[in-house]
C-alpha cells in the first residue's frame, strides 16, 4: 500500500515528512515538463540552479545556460524554460544549468532532505512515473511549486492525474485532504485539460507572452517513458 | 465588481493584500462556526486568545473560559468548542475567551493588519454574510484556518460555497487559482456536504472524539441572519 501525500506549495513543505519518500516535484508550466523534455532529447543532465548568476557561472563547464523568470527568457542566456529549446538535437550530449521562478526552487530545496528519490513530474512521462512509484512502493510526496508559493491548478492537476494512476496499479493510502481535493479536481479536469486550464492565473499569464504552444506541449499526456530523477546533484535519466 | 481571493492556510497569509479587505477567516469545524452560533445565541462577546493560559486569565474578568486543542475540550475550562455548549441560554448576556488549535489564531492574525472588516465564517449564515460582502462591495479575502498550517477541504468548500453566494447577487472578479478551486470543489460536494467531508482527515479526527452532531450542525446551510464579526478587540454582532 503506497502512502500518498500532495504539498500544494513549497511555502508548506515544512508540515511534511520527506525523509525516505519518493519525491515528485511538479512544475508543469514549464520547468518540470522542460527538464523531463530535455533528458527525453539526450541531454546527459540538468542542473537547478538558485540564480541567474550562478547559472551563468557554470558557462566554464560547459553546461548549456538556461534562465527564466516571471514567465520569459532571460537576456545572455542561451534558452528560457521552453521545452522547443530542447529539441531538434539542441540539447543532445549536453548539460544544461537551469534557473526558473518556481520549479528548480523546489529541486534544490528538497536536494538535501534525504529523499529516498527526487522526480522530476510531468504529464509527458506520467504512466510510466507512475509505473515506477508503484513498482518501488515507497511512500510518495507530490511538492507542487505553484506561483511564487501561491497554488496553482495545473501543477494540484497533474498531482491527482498521478494519484490516479498509480491508484490504478495499486492500493494506496490517503489521508491527505490535499490528495483527496487533487483527485476530484482531476476527475473534472481530465477530458479536456487545456480548456480547463484557460482560466488558471498562470496560463493567462503564459498566454500574453505567447507561449500557448509551450501549454498544450506539456499537457499532453504520456508520449514518452523517459524518468528523470535526482543523481547527486544533477536531474538525469532514471 | 467585487475581488475575491482565498487564502488556503494561515502560512500563506503573507502572499496576500488584506489592508482595506473584507476577511472572513474559516474554520467550519468547528471554531469560527461555533462564534457564529454563540453570537446567534446572545453571547455579548468572544474573545479569541492564543494560549490556554491567556484565556484562564480573562476569567477575573468575568469571562467564560472556552479551550479546544487536537479537537478535544481542556481540562478546567468552561466550554470547549463545541457549538452546542452556546445554545440553551448557556452563553446568553456572556462574554467567552476562546482559544483553539486554528481558528482563533487566525483570527489574532489578521486582526491588526489593517483590515476593513475581519469577520467569522460559517455555513450556518451564509446568505447574510454574501448579502452583507454583495452589498459593502470592498475586496474579499477568504483565510481558510485548516489544521496546524495544512489545506483542508471544509474550510476550501465553504470558501466557494461563499464565492458562489456573492456571484449570484452581483459581479465577482477572481484571479486566483485557490478560488477557482475552492469554486469547483463545492460544485462537487453541494449536494451532500456531509457526505463528501466523511473521507475529510478533520472528519475523521472528530468522528473518533465522537463529534459527529457538531459537524452536521455545522454544516447545515443559513439556518440564522446573524453576522459575527470583529469590534475593536472582540467578535460582536454585526
């Protein structure tokens, strides 16, 4: 039986036991679907890094400098968070630091919190995640980044889309009203994703910089199988 | 037009504009409905006090001491939190300090944040308090109590039973994503309120302390008028 837990923002990680858990971190307006899109198309690794500074620092090891806030590319970066970047062989055999508003906050502030695994969640890859947490059965910690520590429907949508499907591969265990709210919000979501979404603070916000594509890209659910999870320091293929 | 925003834990207050706001602070079960009731009922007063200790001083003022922590009544006070200890005369011409595991620390939170008005939430009076949000026309900031920091569904389903309350008497503007969530959720649930919150982890928790009739009573849909809401340093009538 799989113990399921949903963080609804990094602001209330605190509340939550995370030592030993198979960590989920879901960013899924962009980072999270970027980072699994970018291993996905070869790239050997991602780095979450704090600051746009310390990303640019790492230009010397070559990695790939990646930078976005409040939704658009940073100015001196060789990409933004889109996953588009990481296709057509642009990414493939390279490493990658990347700083976002929300997402890689979270990778970095669970990094040390002695996970049993830290995920990176998307719904590209979301049947296959789901295979893995069930096959390993270890308790499951789903940290929505949301909005600068606000909630947000699509990353609570994704955590109960994968609720479901591991629900579906197994017996889990919930007494979380987070999970349970996530479960039924997906229940109404889930036959048209994207028109849900139209309404949610973020999509809007994605929408005026007119990265429509970007959203309907990262809702589609399970075109691929690669995992991507913390290796040490960097995200790469499980 | 009328801005509504919902606040889900008192950890992410701070995200949240509440100077010059209507906020209604929620915590269904069972301390904010319970201030309802006991106002209803002829309380003068109730006083929401943080500690135990602080609230056994206010009985040299002539105070009924009421004390809740884990859902459980303490030992050497008047009441605990219970909203039948408020009916039959019992608090009638009384002033009470309360002091609970969530709500009335919430309370104490936004109390001196510059607020236009800090109300209590209850299902209990619902119409009245859309009436009187509808009506007044100021921002509306819903500060959902949960349980020691973390989201919980009573709380989110009375926030967008209120939301759906003021909608129908006038135009709303919600640009948040915990609205538009807490909005969805009560569509789920409505038709069965007590139904939905039996797999609640607060349900649960109570229904072991054989709280069941508070929680029916609690539930129940705008079986009075009365509005409780801060004056100066107490919950009156409004």
């Amino acid at each position: 039986m799989i113990t399921i837990e949903v963080v609804l923002s990094p602001a209330l990680l605190h509340l939550t036991k995370v030592k030993d858990t198979n960590v989920v971190v879901i960013d899924i307006l962009r980072a999270t679907s970027t980072i699994c899109t970018a291993i996905h198309h070869g790239a050997i690794a991602v780095r979450a890094v704090a600051s746009p500074a310390e990303t640019l620092d790492l230009k010397s090891d070559n990695y790939l400098t990646a930078a976005e806030r409040d939704g658009q590319k940073l100015e001196g970066f060789d990409m933004g968070n889109s996953p588009f970047e990481c296709m057509e062989g642009r990414v493939e055999g390279k490493k990658i630091a990347l700083t976002t508003t929300n997402g890689t906050k979270c990778i970095e502030a669970v990094a040390n919190a002695g996970a049993r695994n830290v995920f990176a969640g998307s719904f590209l890859n979301l049947e296959a995640m789901a295979d893995y947490l069930a096959k390993d059965g270890a308790p499951v910690v789903m940290l929505c980044a949301g909005w600068k520590d606000s909630f947000n429907l699509e990353d609570t949508l994704f955590a109960g889309a994968l609720i479901e499907a591991i629900s579906q591969r197994g017996e889990t265990f919930v007494d979380c009203d987070a999970a349970l709210m996530s479960e039924d919000l997906y229940k109404i979501a889930k036959s048209d994703l994207v028109g849900y979404l139209k309404k949610s603070s973020h999509y809007r916000r994605l929408s005026h910089l007119h990265h429509e594509e970007d959203m309907v890209y990262c809702l589609q659910h399970s075109v691929f199988e690669t995992i991507t999870g913390l290796v040490e320091t960097e995200m790469k293929k499980i």
